[in-house]
C-alpha cells in the first residue's frame, strides 16, 4: 500500500473523515438548519432554541475537557461509545418536544462530539501517511454540514422535523459502521504501545520544553479567540440570510458553507506543504476575517453566499493547522487542550452577542472580526515563538 500512497484514498483517514462527519457535522450541527422548522412547529420564541443550542456548546466543553484535564482516557471503548450515544442522540430529539428533554440531549450530544473528536484529531499523527491525509480526516467537518443541510433542503417539504431527525440518525448510524474501526489504543494503552499506526505514520517523538509550553499557552489564547468569532460568524450568518433567501435561509446558507468546508481542508493541506504553515495561518485567518466584514454589507445575497463560503472555507482551516501546530510541539493532549479553550470561546461569543450585542447584528459580526484579529495574531506569535514552523 505504501508504494500508491500517493495516489489513492487512506482507508484509515476515511474513517476518521466519517467519524468527524457524524459527530460534528451532524450530531452537532444538524441543529442548525433544522431549528427554524422546529421553532415554527412548536411556536418557540427566540430563548428555547438559544439556550438549548448553548447547551451543546457546554457539552462538547465538558468532552475536551475531561480529557484535557485526565479525567478520562481517549481510547477505544470512549470513542466507540461516544459513537453509539451521539447517534442516539439524534434519534432521541423528536421523542419529547418538553424543553429539559431537548435541553439535556443536547447537552449529551456535545459531550459526545467533543470526545470523538479529540480521539480523531490528536491520532491523526499516528495514522497519516501524507499531509494530505490530514486534510481527508477534517474534511468530514465539512461532509456532515453538508449532509445535514442537504437532508433539510431535500426533505423539508414532506417530512415534519421529528422525520428529519431520524433521517439524520439512520445516515450517522450508518456512518458509524465503517469509522468504528479508526484506530485507537486500547484500554490502558499509550498512543507509543500501540501497534496500530502504518509504517508511514508521520508521527515523530517531541520534548515538551517550558518554551513550548509557553508558545502552547499562547497558541491557547489565540485558539479561544477563533472560537469566539467563528461561532458568532455561524450562529448569525443564518440571521442575516433569512430576509434575504426566505425560509430556507438555514439550509441554502449551509449547504454553500458545508460545501466550503468538505472541500477546504484538502486546499488548506496543499497550500500549507507549499508556504509552510505560519504563512497558511495568516492568509486563513485573512479571508476569514474578510467573511465577516462582507456579513456587514448583508442585504447583498451575492456577499452573503460569499462569506458564507469564506466562513467554511476557513474555520476548519484554522482549527486543522492550529491543532497540528500544538501537537508539533509535543504538548501532552494538545488536541483536548487546545479544544477545551476553542469551546469555551464559542460559549462566550453568543453570550456577548446576547448581553451586549443583542440590538445589532451587524455589531456582533464587527465583534467577530476584531476577536479573530486577536486569534491571528497570538496564533502566528504562538507558532514562531514555539519553533515549529514546517
């Protein structure tokens, strides 16, 4: 197999583009295009879906952060359960429509991705065989958006939205088949005793030195600041949209994001193995950046469906270079550490958005910007600072 690396499709990255599908773009996100239908049938106002959505957010904090902090190990019975709960998960929204119902599924389903997640991203070292391996792997981010907004969109219009889910549950079960066997230590393993990276794992042996502890907490810091604007960015782009496109804003609007996003990490991979990954970094957050300040001028479909691309064309950049960076350092649990504090980020930008910002949108997207200015600058001094440049 080593010999057509260079030409055929990882088997073991395509899991682990499968599992990232099912758990973020799907068990996390699907809330997002489905909300507006929920929200007509059950005649919320604007609270229940907020809160419910801030809900997952707290969850998938709680997943990084358990193993962040070594309160739980990621190996393979984690990950395998948190499989199985984050497909029931999406088959248990539709059987109540009472809110602590809703609220606390929700909140199971973020602790459920935030794990699978940290076991995908920080074993993608050890099973790479190429740089573009890892650009597969993040590419599942992506796929999920766009299955989900694909599902609403093809739908919608002869399913109620307690259909909607179970069609979504079928799809992320069937998913769940084939990313079962992603490979992850076993119980009481280390990543080192494991025996099952390829010969042409990329993984190399780092000393975890007190100047890349500190490049890391800088590489933190930028980190939560991404989150922070990115999730604004998400959650209010679909606001924006709606007077524009109608009713079906939350789902044409993530489709071209969903679509954005599959594709993004195989562009971002190439232009990392070309300019390195401190000039990739800039150039990402740039035109992430740019997404938000076109939000602004939001009355325009045609800007709104570019920075709606700029936004999936890029988050997930940021997030694939920003992790690889941490775990170059040999920082011990980087993914989950560096996750914990993405998380939480995007746990405070619609807190602000609510207490300060709830008057004007387009105040929220100008607050986006400048947090992901902030992220692009600690990211960048992080990097260097921390001596990892490729």
């Amino acid at each position: 197999m080593g010999s057509t690396a260079g030409s055929t499709i990882n088997p073991t990255a395509f899991r682990g583009t499968l599992g990232l599908a099912l758990a973020m773009g799907m068990g996390r996100f699907f809330y997002t295009p489905v909300l507006p239908l929920m929200v007509a049938a059950l005649h919320w106002g604007s609270a229940p879906g907020a809160w419910i959505a801030t809900l997952n957010y707290v969850g998938y904090f709680i997943g990084c952060l358990v193993v962040a902090r070594g309160w739980v190990e990621p190996d393979r019975l984690v990950y395998r359960a948190s499989l199985i709960v984050s497909t029931l998960c999406l088959v248990a929204i539709p059987l109540s429509e009472n809110l602590i119902w809703q609220g606390s599924v929700r909140t199971l389903a973020g602790i459920a991705s935030g794990l699978i997640f940290v076991c995908i991203t920080q074993r993608i070292p050890f099973v790479a065989r190429r740089p573009l391996d890892s650009g597969i792997v993040y590419a599942g981010v992506g796929t999920g958006i766009l299955v989900s907004g694909a599902i609403v969109l093809a739908a919608s219009s002869f399913i109620d939205w307690h259909g909607l889910w179970l069609i979504c549950a079928f799809l992320s079960a069937v998913f769940t088949v084939i990313a079962w066997t992603w490979p992850m230590p076993g119980r009481g393993e280390t990543d080192a005793q494991s025996a099952e990276a390829p010969a042409g794992s990329t993984q190399t042996a780092t000393v975890e030195t007190p100047a890349r502890r500190r490049a890391m907490a800088i590489l933190t810091a930028g980190y939560f600041f991404q989150g922070f604007g990115y999730i604004i960015i998400g959650t209010y782009l679909v606001v924006l949209a709606k007077p524009v496109f109608g009713e079906t804003a939350a789902a044409s609007t993530w489709v071209v994001a969903g679509i954005a996003t599959a594709a993004s990490p195989l562009i971002w991979s190439f232009v990392v193995a070309r300019i390195g990954t401190h000039r990739g970094l800039a150039v990402c957050y740039t035109l992430q950046v740019g997404g938000a300040v076109l939000a602004v001028f939001g009355t325009n479909p045609v800007l709104l469906l570019i920075s709606a691309a700029l936004f999936g064309g890029t988050f997930i950049g940021a997030v694939m270079m920003t992790i690889g960076e941490g775990t170059r350092m040999g920082i011990t649990s980087a993914s989950a550490k560096l996750t914990t504090w993405y998380s939480l980020g995007q746990i405070a930008g619609p807190a602000l958005v609510a207490v300060a910002l709830s008057g004007t949108i387009i105040g929220s997207f100008i607050a986006a910007a400048i947090a992901l200015v902030l992220a692009m600058a600690l990211t960048l001094y992080g990097v260097l600072s921390g001596n990892v440049e490729q």
